[in-house]
C-alpha cells in the first residue's frame, strides 16, 4: 500500500513538471530553468526505483543525473559563448 502510494506522488510530479515544461516560454538562461524543472522528475523517478526495490538503480541514477545535467547546461552555456564572439 505505501509503495503504490509513493509512485502515485512520484507519478504526479513527474505529469506536472513535465506539463510546466511544455508550456515554459523561451527567455534568458532557459536550458538551466528547464534542468530545474527535470530535477522535479529526477527526485521522482529515484523515489520510483526505491519504492520497486530496486536499491542500486536507484542510486547511481541519483549520482550520475547531476552531473549529467551540469553537463548539458555548461556545454550549452560554451555553445551560447562561441556564438557570441
């Protein structure tokens, strides 16, 4: 009972984070407002994995998530710079 309570939760973030994704307009720093945003769902789908038991899974995606979005925002921020010069 508890676990199906905690994806209900998790399943709820991740349906309004992604709808708060969809309709996010475009402006300055977007690519990091939008990583914000997925961190809802990471903590989510980690939440996920614990409740099914599956231990391991569930934290290396917790450690390699940030450093994969840290990733993407400053390849994107270089990308941004580059142009700009």
């Amino acid at each position: 009972m508890v676990r199906d309570i905690l994806i209900l939760i998790a399943s709820i973030g991740i349906l309004l984070a992604s709808y708060r994704l969809w309709i996010e307009k475009d402006r300055k720093n977007i690519v990091y407002a939008r990583i914000h945003i997925l961190g809802v769902i990471d903590c989510a789908c980690f939440l996920i994995f614990l409740a099914l038991g599956e231990t391991l899974l569930a934290f290396t995606y917790l450690i390699l998530t940030p450093f994969l979005a840290h990733a993407i925002a400053h390849a994107s921020n270089k990308d941004k710079l580059k142009e700009e010069t």
